[in-house]
C-alpha cells in the first residue's frame, strides 16, 4: 500500500506488513493517539488516558476527561474490552508502568500528527498546544 500523494510524510515505521501479512512487530508496546485519548498495549493490557482536546472548537465540546475516567482493559481476560479495572488494586503495578511508558514516550515523540492535523484544519495561529 501506497502513501496517497497528498498525504504528509510523517516519522515512523509502518504497521503494514503487521497487519497485510501478519509479521510480528516485535515491540512491547504499541501507542496510539486520537482527539481525545493517548492509548499503550501491549499483548494483554490496554490503558487509555484521556487527553487536552487542543484548540479545535468542535473537539472541545467533547472534552469527556471530567466526565469518563481512564481507561485500563484486561485483554487475556476481557477480550471484548467491557470491563474498566483501572481502579482495581491488583492492577495497580500493571497501570503504573504502562503509565510511565506512556509519559516517556510522549516526552521524547514530538505530537507531529496531532499538531499537523490542528494546523491543516485551524492554521498555524490556533495550534499552540
């Protein structure tokens, strides 16, 4: 598969060959991010932690970070991802290192995509965050 010609070229190592012909990524963890949460998995666990929506008005409105809590899925036995045992303390050393995981990676990874993104729907003026 192909980058479309008018897609930014942003750094990284592509999942491709993960996902089209089944590879193995050898990572212990995985990151992914969208407008509202910062995710880390790994095989068994999943934490997703909610983050500042930045400037887009129309992702403010659904700032759910005071509403919903974090997330921390028990994938080996909550397949279906239903049941949040993040508040449960067995899980507490588990949620601890997938949080400092995530906090080194994100101060070490510049957020070029999230704030490619703001800048192509906002302009350079909005994205400050």
């Amino acid at each position: 598969m192909k980058r479309p010609k008018d897609a930014p070229e942003l750094p990284g190592k592509s999942l491709m060959p993960s996902l089209t012909e089944n590879k193995p990524t050898y990572r212990k963890y995985a990151i992914s991010e969208n407008w509202s949460q910062s995710t880390v998995i790994t095989e068994r666990y999943k934490l997703g932690v909610w983050i500042d929506p930045g400037p887009i008005d129309k992702y403010k409105r659904r700032d759910n970070r005071q509403r919903f809590g974090d997330q921390l899925f028990d994938r080996e036995k909550d397949p279906d991802e239903i049941h949040n045992v993040i508040e449960k303390p067995g899980y507490a050393k588990v949620q601890k290192q997938l949080r400092k995981y995530l906090d080194d990676f994100t101060s070490k990874v510049p957020a070029t995509g999230r704030m490619g993104f703001i800048r192509l729907t906002q302009g350079k003026k909005n994205a400050k965050t």
